[in-house]
C-alpha cells in the first residue's frame, strides 16, 4: 500500500487522539475521518484555522487501555507507516496543502521506548535531514523513559501525554498493564521540569487531556486535578475526550450508564472547555464552580451559573469597574472587557453599544452591568 493510502486508514484511528483538537461536537468533520483525513484542522494563536498533518506511526497497540478500539485485545485492522517514509510525505506535501505543522501519536509497539523511537526518528529525520523548523507536536507515549522524553522534547514545538483520569481509582478500571503513577504522573511531572522557566526546553508546549466519561469520574475531580495541572506544572492547554460507548470494553462504567445520551455526553464535554476557558482566561478559581451530584449542569454554562448564584455581584458599573469584575459579567469576554477598559480611557462610556458588541451579547449582559 503506498503513504497516503496507509495515512489514510491511520487518519481514521488517529481520531482518538483529540489532543491538539479544540473540543468536539457530535458533528465534528474529525470522528468521521476518509480520504485525506490526515488533513486536520486546528485553531492557530491570534484565531482562525490551519491544516496540520496528523496521523500515528502505528494503530497496533500492546496496552490494554478499555476504553479505546485499538486496545491489544480488539481484531482491528493494524497497519504501520516508516518514519522516513512519513517524513518524506509530508515534506512534499507541506506546499501544495498548506500545512502548518504535523501531529505525531502512535499506538504503543513492543514497549514505550520502542514506540518514542519511532516518533523520534521521524522528528529528528524532518529536523535535520529536511532542516524542518516547522511545527512538530509529539504524543509522548505513557511508560517512556525519562531520555526518550528529553529527546522528544528537545525535538518538538509542543508535547502531550494524555492524563486520561483525576485518580488512580478511575484509571485501574480502564487499565491493569499501565501504572498511572509511574507511567503517567511521573512523566507529566518531568515533561513540566523539562519545560520550566530558565531551562532550553522552556519555549516547547506542553498539554495533557482527559477522557471524560469511560469510567465513573465527576467533573469536580476532574477541575481539581486541571487545577494542579495549571497552577503546579504549569501547562498550557487541556483538552476533553468524550468517551463514545460501543467503543470500550463492556465492563467499563462508560458502557455500563444508559442514562447518558451521546448529545449528552457533547454536551458535558463542551462544559469542560467552558470551564477550563474560565480558569485559564477569566480568573476563575475551583470555589467558583457549582456542582449538581459532583458534575456541572448541563442546561446552563459554568459562567451563567456562578452570576445567578451572586446576584449581591451586579450590576457592576462598565464604567468604574476593574478587569476582574467586567470578566463576570455574562456576555462579556476578554475581548470585549479589553475594549471597554481602552474606550475608557479615552472617553466615558455611555451605553453597553459604544463598545461594538453583537446585540446578542449586550442583550445578556445589560441585566448585570449599570451605567
């Protein structure tokens, strides 16, 4: 079979790996991936989209992760593509498809570090042989060693590897071959010293994700451990799986509820990336959230939820009040909050509409601001 035609079959499976994605919808072009799947769309720093190239070296895979179709015990399919000949495809398809940069993940072949050689090697082949300064994301694989991490570091723009659960209690039931303190928490550890301020890796990237909904997890444990993630490795970004049943083992909680809908389970999933949005830009704290049976609601956004609940908050005055206040203001978002404070400076303000928000927006937040 030639290179597209086995980065097509891949595209297909590297669908699981969302975590370069920015959430999905029960719609998304990306879990339903053909001809030309690779071609992935990503959003790039300042809006707007790009093209990435994103496939995995491997779908064979030894681990035994419930949760994934492509689990050791499954019959799918297994193909594999070599790292030069992926390195060669891709350079000569970087032009003519405009692509921004490649997504590099593998199912695990052998063992770990069998597996980061691989993606290595196709890295190291694209950045010296090709001279390539582009972007590289590379999905460090869970049980690698601390050197095959430092040299995926050393080679990448931005690393990932997926947390998967808050907990260990969650992770033992999608997982006996994996150990989530040495061969996840330990390396999401090394991967942040790696990249830490003052240190050569300091500009890489670095994400991590969860697959929410494959075991029995509350989204309060999942925000707690964000938390950490955020505030004491210093990640960049987080990302949400939302586990899609018939896709896991029978045993696991994800296939056990049928109370669940998949609209349901987008649903959740699209919570999560309001919330995670509100701690990373709107200064939101883990107390500011509000949980029905350890989970946020599902009818109503994070934000929404924490102004109806403080209504001794509002209105807060657009013309005195600081960033922090402006950021709880429903309908108001960094964007238009950083417009009122530099209209303000320059004249006062005299209507929520001096600031050119879409009517939808001033509509929701007039109830909570005063003149």
């Amino acid at each position: 079979m030639d290179i597209q035609g086995s980065l097509d079959l891949l595209a297909q499976d590297a669908q699981y790996d969302l975590a370069c994605a920015c959430g999905t919808t029960k719609n998304s072009d990306h879990r339903k991936r053909g001809e030309n799947g690779w071609l992935y769309p990503v959003t790039v720093p300042g809006g707007g989209t790009g093209i990435m190239l994103k496939t995995l070296i491997t779908n064979a895979c030894s681990n035994d992760c419930k949760y994934c179709p492509l689990r050791s015990e499954s019959n799918h399919p297994r193909i594999a593509v070599r790292p030069e000949r992926l390195a060669e495809f891709f350079m000569k398809a970087c032009v003519p498809k405009g692509l921004i940069g490649l997504f590099l993940s593998s199912g695990v072949i052998d063992s770990p570090d069998r597996t980061m050689d691989l993606l290595i090697r196709t890295a190291e082949i694209l950045r010296k042989r090709y001279q390539y300064r582009g972007y590289i994301h590379t999905k460090i694989i869970p049980g690698a060693s601390a050197a095959a991490i430092e040299e995926a570091v050393s080679l990448s723009s931005a690393v990932s590897l997926n947390i998967e659960t808050p907990g260990e209690k969650h992770f033992s039931q999608l997982s006996q071959r994996k150990n989530y303190l040495a061969d996840i928490i330990e390396p999401l550890k090394y991967i942040s010293s790696l990249t830490a301020k003052g240190s050569p890796y300091k500009r890489v990237k670095k994400t991590s994700q969860f697959i929410v909904g494959a075991s029995d997890e509350h989204d309060r444990e999942i925000l707690s451990y964000l938390w950490g993630l955020y505030t004491r490795l210093d990640y960049n970004r987080i990302y949400f799986s939302s586990y899609q049943q018939g896709l896991g083992d029978p045993s696991i909680p994800g296939e056990q509820r049928r109370d669940l809908t998949p609209e349901a389970s987008f649903t959740r999933e699209h919570r999560l990336y309001q919330a995670d949005f509100l701690v990373r830009k709107y200064g939101f704290s883990l107390e500011d959230f509000s949980f029905e049976r350890g989970n946020l609601v599902l009818d109503k956004d994070p934000k929404q939820t924490w102004a109806d609940r403080h209504p001794d908050f509002f209105p807060v005055s657009i013309k005195k009040a600081d960033k922090e206040a402006l950021l709880r203001v429903p309908g108001l978002g960094p964007t238009l909050v950083k417009r009122i404070l530099i209209h303000r400076r320059g004249s006062p303000l005299s209507s929520i509409d001096d600031i050119r928000i879409q009517k939808h927006l001033a509509d929701k937040a007039r109830p909570y601001i005063s003149l």
